[in-house]
C-alpha cells in the first residue's frame, strides 16, 4: 500500500519538476501537482487550536433520537414512545433516561438536524467516523487516523487509541498506513485485575536488554534500508518506534492504569462498562494523547426498546456527563473536544415489535469543549423529529468542523493509493453558528 504524501509550498525548483515528472507516470498531471501545492500553502493549520486533544464516544447501532435529545413530548404516544422526558437546565427537553445529562445541559452543545443518505449500518458508520461517504475503490481513514497523520504522538503515548478494541472497520487508517492504525486496549477497564495487552516488556527482558536489543535492529536496518524502501517497510518502523516509545515509558504505562484512580471517583462515573471506558479515555487526554475513541455497541433496538433503553441509557447519562463534569474540574474541557456520536438514528413511529428501526434522514449528536459554544441546540426538526426543518447537518460538515477545532485544515489535500490529490474530508462546511 502507497503511503500517503504530502507536498509542502514554497518556491519551484529543479526537484519539483523532476517530481512532476515521476508523478505523471501516476496520471497527475503539472496542473494537478501546482494546484495541490497551492492548496497545502491555503491550508496551513492554526498554530494555537481551540483542541489539543479529543474524545470520540461512539454509540454503535443507532441511538434513538427521539429517546435522547430530541424527544417530542406533544407527539402520539406511538411516536414518542413511553419512556417520557426531562427539562434540562437549558430549558430544553432531553429524553426522560437523561437527567444527569440535561443538569449539564449548559455545557454542551447538541445537533438535532445530522442528515445523511445512507440506510444501513456499515455505510453509515463510515460516513459519521471518517466524514466521507464509502466508496469502494478507496478506504478512508478514520478521524483518530487523521490526527495522527496530521498531529502525531504526545508525551509517548499512541495518537489515537480505541477502547476497547477496533470493534468497526470504519475506525482504521484506511490508505494512511499501519503507523496511523489505532492502539487498542484489548479489555475492560471495569474488570478486575484489567491490563492493557502488550504495554509492559515481556518477563524476563529489562530495559537495558531491549535497549540493546533495538540498538541492533537499528543497525540491522541502517545496512538494509537501501534495499528495503517500500512504504509498508517505513510505515512499519514508525509503528515499531512508536510502540518502543510507549513501552518504554513509565508515566505512559501509568496513564493506562485506571486502578490509579480513588475508588470515589470510580463510583461517580459508575462501576458499568461504558462508565469505565470514558474515565480511561479522561487519563490518557489528561496525560497527552490526541484522539481517544471509545466504542459502545448494542444501540441497534429494532424491538423492545423501553426495556433495553432502560438497561443501556442510565450507564451512558452518568458516565457521560460525569466525564463533563469532570474534565471541567480537572482543567481539561475547554482544550478537549468531546463527541458524541452514532450512525443514525431511530425510526420515528414504534413499530410492531415494540421497538424502532434506522432512520437516517434526521438525527442528534452532542459536542462539547473544544471552542464549541455551550447550553445550545443547533437545527430543528418536524413535530415527530422525522424531517429537518432548518439547519441540516451533514457528516462532511462535521468532518471539517472537528478538524479545524483540532488545527487540522478539512480541505488539506493528500496523495492517495491511485496517485490522484484527495482532500482529508469532502465538501462540508465549517459550523461557525456552533462555535466560540
């Protein structure tokens, strides 16, 4: 696989052209290599960003907007639903399961009018987590990808990690290459006795044995790199220094000990699954990492929806916004972007097995942190949260709204696989009416 390039601006010389000259031979053309250029000199990333770090917290399956954040308390109960609502401190209405997330309501900022075309599961989460509809002749990269392609890693730990593990395919690096994939935990912070897979040297190796053990790789290498030029021989030593860099680091290793935490602060978020994810995703943005996505499967409710919202939502309503709240107490919110996120959500009417299936074409997100303004709810949708009134949010829009709030220009223009300029995301819009 072609590892990605990039072009930097600045003045034509004799190696330009031979380089045009190389690149002709993979269809771009001398129009096409000055137009990226130009581009990359447009799209210089801010030097002072209102992010340094983000959250992703992704609901896979489809969480119910009408059971969330645009509930529609005046609808006939067969659209509502049972499950009622609450007031939030914003004056707003939340779903009746939120009510620890409508008392922190004025500190974060909720979309009601996300909108895409896409029915089923694996397109849809394509399009909410690389903000690029699929296409079957390129895989895009995932936003934690991106980041470390663009940002790269902090204070030794991974740019961009997934917890648990990469439960989607849309959560890769796509044609970015093996050093952008994410680093996983492979388990439960909740559990007993958890330990992140593969992050302590293995028994019986010190420090200094693999000290020289990568001394002589290195050499190794030095006297094969010119034989060994490949991108996939690059991208795999950037990954091995990378995980050298991780495992190799004390106060790194440390921020994957959720046990450092006291047992209160444990308990605040709930002792649940979700709860414990999202309090290990605040340790590693509050030692250095770049983009954290937490993954939480089971939203798909096609029947039965009362009793399982009941079972899943009151886990997700403490352990988010106590993560708020508690990135707010720790210094950390107003420098870390926080999503949440799904694929779409559910159908409007309940259906014969008592549950709701997808529905794409109007749905809710929650951004918080970040430069994104707080206590407001951006777009509005019909009587029975079915079609967008004013407003509509689109996941390219998204895709260039998170991005620029982490200095990372949306139309920066990369090289794929085929040799053609493609930009980090589609046509989207940057949300300025949601911003600081």
């Amino acid at each position: 696989m072609r590892r990605m390039s990039t072009f930097c601006p600045g003045p034509s010389s004799r190696r330009d052209f031979l380089k045009v000259g190389f690149l002709s031979g993979l269809g771009l053309s001398l129009g096409d290599y000055f137009s990226l250029r130009a581009a990359q000199a447009a799209t210089t990333p801010r030097e002072d960003p209102p992010a340094d770090s983000a959250i992703l917290i992704f609901l896979d399956g489809g969480l119910s907007h009408l059971e969330s954040f645009d509930p529609k308390p005046e609808a006939p109960i067969d659209y509502r639903g049972d499950l009622g609502s609450v007031r939030t401190v914003t004056g707003e209405y939340f779903g009746g399961l939120f009510p620890q997330t409508a008392s922190i309501a004025d500190k974060i900022a909720i979309i009601r009018t996300v909108n895409h075309s896409a029915k089923f599961h694996l397109r849809a989460k394509g399009n909410m987590l690389t903000g690029r509809d699929t296409k079957p002749e390129i895989i895009y990269p995932s936003y934690g990808s991106i980041v470390s392609h663009e940002l790269g890693p902090r204070a030794n730990l991974p740019a961009y990690t997934c917890i648990p593990s990469l439960l989607d395919p849309n959560l890769g690096y796509g044609y970015l290459g093996l050093a952008h994939s994410a680093f996983t935990v492979e388990g439960e912070p909740l559990h007993e006795g958890f330990k992140v897979k593969n992050l302590n040297l293995p028994s019986g190796v010190s420090p200094e044995r693999m000290e020289k053990r990568r001394t002589l790789l290195e050499a190794v290498d030095s006297h094969t790199k010119n034989l060994e030029t490949s991108d996939a021989v690059r991208s795999m030593d950037e990954y091995y220094d990378r995980a050298y860099a991780l495992i190799s680091s004390k106060s790194a290793r440390e921020a994957f000990d959720i046990t450092a935490e006291p047992q209160a602060i444990r308990d605040e978020y709930g002792m649940t699954a979700m709860s414990q994810r999202l309090l290990l995703s605040l340790r590693l943005v509050e030692a250095g990492a770049r983009f954290v996505t937490v993954f939480d499967q089971g939203w798909d409710l096609h029947e039965d929806i009362k009793p399982a919202m009941e079972a899943r939502a009151p886990g997700l309503d403490r352990g988010y916004s106590t993560l708020i709240r508690d990135l707010e107490r720790r210094g950390l919110l107003d420098r870390t972007l926080v999503i949440l996120a799904t694929e779409f959500g559910r159908s409007v009417q309940i259906n014969h097995l008592a549950g709701r299936d997808h529905w794409w074409r109007a749905f809710s997100i929650a951004l918080a942190g970040g430069g994104i303004q707080k206590g407001i709810v951006y777009g509005k949708t019909d009587a029975h949260a079915a079609e967008i009134i004013e407003n509509p949010v689109s996941p390219e829009d998204l895709a260039a709204t998170i991005l620029t709030q982490l200095g990372i220009s949306p139309s920066k223009k990369l090289l794929s696989p085929g040799g053609r300029p493609v930009a980090l995301t589609g046509e989207g819009s940057i949300l300025f009416d949601i911003l600081t």
